[in-house]
C-alpha cells in the first residue's frame, strides 16, 4: 500500500522530473518511492546546499521547476543559503525535507518553518489524508509566485499506508499579466509616439522579458524603431539580432557602450529590475534621456524612470508594434550610424597576458578562454570578484544559458553544485563553471558531484588568485589588515584529478590551448577540465572600480 511520502512522490513526480539532493532518514521513504517508480530521476549531491542549488540552476538553465530533498535537523538548515538565493532571485522550486514528529520536536529539532519564514520561502506541511493534494498547493504557490517552497514530511507521518494514489488536480497558474484599461493603453499610445519621433532609440531588456517570451517581439521592435539593444546581465541574448547590441548593461559594460547609452533620448525598460549594478549607481542614463519600465511589479523600480506600463512583456511590446505600425513609423538610424561592434570591446590587457607581479592578468585569460569554448556553452556563475571577466568576454546565445547563483543573495561557494542542474537540464550542451578559489573551496563537496554529472561536458575554470579578490579591493585599500582576506594557494587542478577530472595549471596563456584541443575532442573520449588559472590579485575588474568610486563619494 503506497505511503504518504509515496503520495508525495508520485504527485511531485507529475509536475518535477528531476530531483536533486541527499538522502537522509528524514527522507528516506520519499526518496525509496522515487528510486522504485522512476517517477522522476534523482541525483545525488555531496552537501545539502547543493540540492538546491542543483534544482535552482536546473530552472534557470530549463524554464522547468525542478525539486530539492533533504532530511531534518542539519540536513534542513544547510539548506538556508541556496535557499534565501533562490528566493532572493525569485527562482521557483520545490525543497522536500523531514521534519519533526507531529506529537512535537525532538531535543534536535528546530523551528524549520520558522527559519524557512525568515528567507522567504513558505512551509507546506502534508498530512496522511491530504499528501497529495497538498503537494499541488506547494507546487502551484511555487510556480504562481516564482519562490522556493518547503514541501514537510513529518518524521512520525512519513511511512504510514495512505491508501491509493488520488488524482490530482492540476496547479491552477495566473495568466500573462496584459495592459488593461484606458490609462494602460493611452501609455501605450504614447510611448509608441515617443518612440516613433526618437533619434536615439535604446531598448533594454533583463530576464524578465526572456521568461515571457518576449525575444522575437523585442527583435521586432529594435528593428521598427532602429534601436540600439542592451541587456542586464541575466538577460544576455535576449535580443535575435547581436549586431546591434551592446552588450551587458552596468559595471559589466565595455566604456565604449556606455558611453552610446548615455547618447539615448528614448530608452525603454522591458522586464528588468534596474537595480543598482545595471543603473551604475544612477549613473547609466544621462539626466536628459527618457527613461520608460515595461514590467508586472506593481510601480517603477527605479527613481529615473519617468514613464512606468504596467503588464506582461511579450503582450506590452507587442502591443506597441501595432501602434508603431498605426502611425506609421520608420526607424530611426541611429544604430546603422554608429560602430556597435568597436564600441563594445573590452581591454585585454598586456600582449603577453601577464600583470606587472608576473601573473596572469585575468581579462587576458578571458578573452582567450572565450576564444575556445564550444559555441553550445551554458555558463553558470558563482559569486566573487571575478564574476565579471565572464559577463564580458564569453557571449551566451540566450538568457537561459547564463546564470548566476549567488548574486542576488551576494553568497560566494554556490558554483560546483550549479553544475549538476546545468547540466541535468542541457544535456547537450557544455557546461562551463566560472568561481573563484575561495568559493571554489567552500563549494568542494560537490566538486565531486560537478565531475560526476557533466562529465566529459563540463569545463571549470577557477580564478585562483589567493585571495578573497572582493574583500582585497574594497577593505585592503582602506588599510583593514589583509591576512584574514588571503588564501594559500591551492592545487585545484591535483583536486580535480582526484575526483576523476583532468587539471590544468595555467600559469601563460599558452596553458590554454588544452581548452582548445579538448573542445575538439569527441565527448565522450573526455573528461571534466578544470583550468587552474593562476591570476594577478593586482587587477581590478572595473565594476568593482565602480563601486569604489561610489563608496568613496558616500
């Protein structure tokens, strides 16, 4: 007789078809019914933050929601930093754990509901007559929101009989939200004639306008209006057309492309929060460009925003192409008057790829390493320094193939584990982590995971610049005493080769050819490469040279 974590199971099964995560007594049941009916595929992780990670990267890599398991107790709480990202980043999923008795805690119990709470993730807790039925609230609340929810199965309910498996609803979901009303379309209107007499036309999409569809409609307004295109970071390929694109919009932006940015008198806002990194601190625009938002929150998100359309991306943009159609309008030339592609270069560094201490200069490595990746990569970021040298040398077909786990809750030792969800939801695809060595280590249990599920697939490569590079260039230089801030330099690449994958120490950039002739290799006569990068301390990425400027002015 099926139990109620069978209940669970089969029910989460209908919606998940992957789960990620560490098998505990808390969970056993769940994940014995998961193992016996194939009902979703599991993949074990080393570290109980990497099943959420796993399941947070499998989304954004996917568009599919996908599920965390866990145990009570310390199983549970090593969850909270992936899962306050994931919420944080408004990433939807499901994280299955024990939990107490329901006659009341043990002497190791916490509050999981409460510590759940305190990140902003939700508790659903499944009793033996309400399993299944309960496991499509948590679901639907999910999906509905774009949160993580905790899905609990109390430790005295989880192996009783519940009978047979009811069928269960399907999760009720809200559609596209769609401009209504005559105010919402007298914007529209307007917005249409602002654009049509514009001379300067910018569009600037984030990851919003990707997750409503809204590509092929903004490729279509870029073209009516002959706008230049920029994207947040998490929105990168949005647009179909890269000729005329920018780039990364922000501290990531090459200076030669934000310079045509602050030239815009019209620049339209679609799905993208503007937070300060993409606005550079209120420094993006120039104070005579008009700044419209296109998105579903609930006002403007910026105070340079003059104009603010409430609705769904894709409807909105599509919206104002008939009203640019009714008036008539042309495009303006701006963007075949300009070098978009001169623009948005981005320094290099020395010829010989060497900073002035005799180590690698890191925008040297990245320009070369974005030289030789396989054109199918999906990029999974951690958090750190580093985290622009990918953001501007290594472009990405589209949004979902560039994710960074860990900004939106600024955490570092989120990347190894991103690697199984990556590369779980792209199967044909090469996988390429980019960390540094301090979240490298933090993340090391599941290096054996990253190995394990990319495979010959999967490239790591690991700014080893012994230091904690943030932490360096903002306190260092404020004399805070540096010894906390440094790491021994580790062999990451004799750490790789013990967990199955080949390691390359790059001290020149000639080390990198490997990465060359390994993306020529059939995949699967390889193995995971991890690039060992020996990088400089000394150079500092520019959008952190950004955040000292404003620092200082503060």
């Amino acid at each position: 007789m099926p139990t109620v974590s069978a209940h669970v199971a089969r029910t989460l099964a209908q919606h998940v078809d992957h789960v990620f995560g560490v098998m505990g007594n808390g969970n056993a049941w769940f994940l014995d019914d998961v193992e016996r009916t194939a009902a979703a595929r599991f993949t074990a992780v080393r570290h109980e933050a990497g099943g959420v990670v796993a399941a947070d990267a499998y989304f954004r890599a996917s568009g599919r929601i996908a599920a965390a398991t866990v145990t009570y107790g310390a199983g549970f709480t090593n969850t909270l930093t992936a899962l306050a990202e994931a919420a944080q980043a408004r990433v939807p999923l499901v994280l299955l754990a024990g939990d107490e008795p329901t006659s009341g805690p043990r002497p190791w119990d916490v509050d999981q509901i409460a510590l759940a709470a305190a990140v902003g993730a939700r508790t659903y807790t499944v009793g033996r007559a309400d399993a299944a039925a309960t496991t499509v609230i948590a679901v639907e609340h999910s999906l509905t929101y774009r949160v993580p929810v905790v899905l609990a199965i109390p430790y005295d309910v989880a192996a009783l009989e519940a009978g047979p498996v009811p069928e269960a609803p399907e999760p009720a979901l809200p559609g596209p939200l769609a401009p209504a009303g005559p105010f919402d379309a007298a914007a529209i209107t307007e917005l249409a004639h602002a654009l049509a007499g514009a001379e300067r036309p910018l569009l600037l999409a984030g990851r919003g306008a990707w997750l409503a569809g809204a590509s092929t409609a903004l490729g279509e307004l870029a073209d009516a209006t002959g706008a230049l295109t920029t994207t947040t970071a998490l929105g990168r390929g949005v647009f179909p057309d890269g000729r005329y694109d920018l780039g990364v919009a922000g501290g990531f932006g090459a200076d030669g492309a934000m310079a045509l940015v602050r030239e815009a008198d019209v620049a339209v806002v679609v799905g993208a929060s503007l937070n300060q990194f993409t606005m550079r601190f209120g420094e993006l625009f120039s104070p005579g460009t008009r700044v419209v938002q296109v998105d579903v929150a609930q006002a403007a998100t910026h105070r340079h925003v003059g104009s603010f359309v409430r609705g769904d991306a894709a409807l909105v943009t599509r919206a104002l192409l008939d009203e640019l159609r009714a008036v008539g309008a042309a495009p303006s030339g701006w963007r075949d008057s300009v070098d978009v592609a001169a623009a948005r270069t981005y320094d290099t560094g020395p010829a010989d790829g060497l900073a002035a201490d005799g180590r690698l200069d890191p925008r040297g490595v990245a320009s070369r390493i974005g030289a030789l990746l396989p054109a199918d990569r999906v990029v999974v970021s951690d958090g750190g320094h580093f985290i622009g040298w990918a953001n501007m040398y290594w472009p990405v077909a589209s949004p979902d193939r560039m994710m960074m786990v860990g900004t939106a809750f600024q955490s570092i030792g989120l990347g190894f584990p991103s690697v199984a969800g990556a590369a779980a939801a792209r199967p044909d695809a090469t996988v390429v982590l980019t960390t540094g060595d301090g979240g490298g280590l933090m993340a090391l249990a599941d290096l054996e995971t990253a190995v394990r599920t990319a495979g010959g697939r999967g490239v790591a490569v690991v700014w080893n610049d012994a230091v904690y590079g943030a932490e360096v260039h903002v306190y260092g230089r404020q004399g805070l005493a540096e010894e906390p801030m440094r790491i021994p330099e580790t062999d990451f690449a004799a750490l790789a080769a013990a967990v199955g994958a080949e390691g390359v120490v790059v001290r020149s950039l000639a080390d990198l050819d490997r990465l060359g002739t390994w993306a020529r290799e059939p995949v699967d006569r390889r193995r995971f490469l991890m690039l060992d990068c020996r990088v400089s301390p000394t150079v500092v990425a520019p959008y952190q040279e950004e955040i000292l400027r404003v620092n200082r002015t503060r």
